[in-house]
C-alpha cells in the first residue's frame, strides 16, 4: 500500500472511465485497492461511504460492498480451516507473520484443488467441526495474550506522549498547517477518483451494463 501510494508500483496503469454527464471516456493513471472505511483517505485506498444523500454514492458503495464480501467469506473460511489465524498472533516480525498466513492460504488452495477428487479424505479430516473450536487452553492463552499487548500498547503510548512532548519544546517543529494542508491534499484526492468512480458507475448501470442485484 506505501508503494501504491507514493507511486512507486502500478502508477503507469491505465484503466477507462465514463462520464455520466456527457459520456466522455477520461484515461486514468495508477490502480487503487477496495477497503473499508477505516484506513487513510489516501487516492489507492477507496472504501464504501457510509453516509450520504446521493443515490449513485449509495448504489456504488453497496456494489463495493458486495465485491469485498468475497474475500471477506475466504478470510473467514481460512479462520475455520487453520486455527492459528484465529487465535492472538504473538509473531513480532513481519516475515514470520507473513510466512504464516501464505502457507495457510498455499494449504488451502491445495484443499480446494483436491476437493472435487478427494472429497471423502478432507470429510475425515473434520476442518468445520473440532479443529475449529477453541479449547480451554485456547481461552487462557488468548487472555495472556491480551494482557501482553495492552502492556506493550501502555508503554508506547507514554513513549509517543514523552517524543511529543520534547519535539514541542524545539525550534524544529513544523508548523500545524503544513500537516493540516498535507491531509486535506490527501483527502481531495481521495475523493476525486472516487467521484469519478461513481460517475463511471452510474453510467453503466443507466446503460444496463451492469451484471449484479436488481441491475441484472
């Protein structure tokens, strides 16, 4: 997602967009991810509006919606099938992290591979039934777990209080504009392709183009 957003993977890709005033068809630059509403206001990062008096804004954020539901109902299928991605993760490197959740997706993929041959040995393998319950163990591991991460979250926040703190007092501060500006540059660009996204998309489903719900 850094790369994403400071345009140094995929900024040179170009997808169409239509305009659902006159139909002009614009090029467009760099690609962008489906998220939900709780990451930055950054261009790449567009999400679902959860309040608004449009109706286009309205229908193209349910569409969004059920596009993520998707990926969604695999995270939660891989949660069922491999019980280390449904307890508190206590790795603290990113590789180790990452290792882990790619051999759980590789494994699943090998499972869905095989599904439609060996259907009778994953049946005996019970992924849906004790494999994805917790045990008793299971709770007590996760409280421990818990309590080490609210720690850990305690000390940091004194040590952001204390860095905050210190850097007020410099002369090297920056000045509160230039972040305030910095956010709202964000913010407009942010909202600039997703109106175009809108757009785009209510010219589709107007030309019934669109294959999804009531517009089928």
């Amino acid at each position: 997602m850094q790369d994403l957003h400071k345009k140094k993977k995929y900024h040179d890709v170009k997808f169409k967009l239509r305009n659902n005033i006159n139909d002009e068809i614009e090029e467009i630059s760099g690609l962008y991810v489906i998220c939900d509403g709780g990451y930055h206001k950054w261009r790449c990062m567009q999400c679902p509006v959860k309040f608004s008096s449009q109706k286009d804004v309205c229908e193209w954020s349910r569409w969004l919606e059920s596009v993520r539901k998707d990926i969604e109902c695999t995270f939660g299928i891989l949660k069922g099938r491999f019980r280390i991605l449904k307890i508190p993760c206590l790795l603290q490197k990113k590789e180790e992290i990452d290792n882990t959740f790619w051999t759980c997706c590789i494994m699943h993929n090998k499972i869905m591979n095989c599904d439609n041959k060996y259907r009778a040995w994953e049946k005996d393998m019970h992924w849906n039934a004790e494999d994805g319950l917790h045990a008793m163990n299971d709770l007590e591991d996760n409280a421990n777990a818990l309590r080490r991460v609210a720690g850990q979250l305690q000390r940091l926040n004194m040590r952001v209080s204390r860095s905050l703190d210190m850097s007020s007092m410099g002369s090297s501060r920056a000045p509160a504009s230039t972040a305030q500006d910095l956010v709202e540059e964000r913010t407009v660009d942010h909202a600039v392709l997703r109106n175009k996204l809108v757009a785009h998309f209510a010219r589709q489903k107007n030309d019934n183009k669109l294959k999804w719900g009531q517009w089928e």
